[in-house]
C-alpha cells in the first residue's frame, strides 16, 4: 500500500512538473510571436525586436533612403496592434536620404535627393543610452543629440529618435530605412 501512495505522489509531482514546464514554454513562445513583424512598407518589414549586443559600425555605412515613420516611440510600436506606418514623401525626384560615412563617423542629410545638409560629426556608442537610459546601440552628435540603432541588417535599418527635423515636428520618431548602396 505505501509503494502504491507512493508511486501516486512521484507521478503527481513528476505531472506539476511538466505542466508548469509546458507553460513556460507556451509563455516564451507568445512572447517570441509577440516580437515578429509587425507589417510592410512598400515591400519592406519593420522588425520589432531590439538588436541584443554591439552592432558592428560598418554596418550602417552607405545610403539609406527613409520608407517608413512611425509617430511615436518604440516601446509605443511595440504595443501598437495597428500600427500607422505611412509615410508619403514630398519628393517627386529622388527621396530623403541619409548618408553614413562609418570610416569618418559623419552623416549627412539629403531632402529629395538634392537637398544636402552639412556633415555631422557623430560618435557610435554600445552602453547606456543617456536619453532612453536603456544599454543599446546609439548615435550620439552635436554632443547631447541621440539617434537609438533598433534593428539593422543588409536591407533595412530602424533608427529612434530626432533623426529627421522636419519629419520630427510631425511626430516622426521611428524611422524605417532602406539600404539604397
């Protein structure tokens, strides 16, 4: 009789166990579809997940050409279900443009394809993000100014913060790029 009790305790304890290892792995699985992606713009999908660890800087190097704007933070896109990604360039030749030069760690921004601003001086950064105070990649230039690295890959680039002024007075904070060279 105990070996029986016994045995009806062993197999109890053993069911809690996988049980809660089953929820486990069922919590760790919506959170990963909770981070997939969230939807295209003109054929090029915004990742939602944040790069984990130091990006390398030549990564970002060459042209970008802006696709998408999302007005609000990233935590905001996160938890948006529908997100408002449009984005409708004034530009009837070209397209707005930013131009990474990583072996002399400037940028510059181009309206339209013609419309050349100076070049910015910008320090690359893996640490604590003074502005977000969150450990990520950044940009930081003009000394207190920060441009938040999301997500890159060989395609596309998610970039958070002032990156754009005249997008930024519409609420522009998120920014999807897409590799142009």
């Amino acid at each position: 009789m105990k070996k029986i009790i016994l045995s009806f305790c062993a197999i109890a304890v053993l069911q809690s166990c996988i049980v809660s290892t089953a929820a486990k792995a069922v919590k760790g699985v919506a959170k990963v579809s909770y981070k997939a992606v969230k939807g295209t713009v003109k054929g090029v999908s915004w990742a939602v997940s944040k790069t984990n660890g130091k990006i390398d800087e030549d990564r970002i190097d060459g042209t970008w050409k802006v696709v998408g704007v999302y007005k609000g933070s990233f935590e905001t896109f996160t938890n948006d279900q529908n997100p408002d990604t449009s984005f409708e360039s004034e530009c009837t030749d070209g397209f707005d443009q930013i131009i990474f030069n990583a072996r002399k760690s400037k940028f510059r921004q181009v309206h339209c394809g013609t419309e050349k601003e100076d070049w910015q001086k910008y320090d690359f950064e893996f640490g604590k993000n003074p502005l977000t105070k969150e450990k990520e990649n950044y940009i930081e230039y003009n000394s207190n100014n920060y441009i938040s690295i999301i997500d890159i890959n060989s395609k596309t680039m998610i970039l958070e913060g002032n990156l754009m002024p005249k997008l930024a007075f519409s609420g522009g904070k998120l920014y999807l790029l897409e590799k142009v060279n």
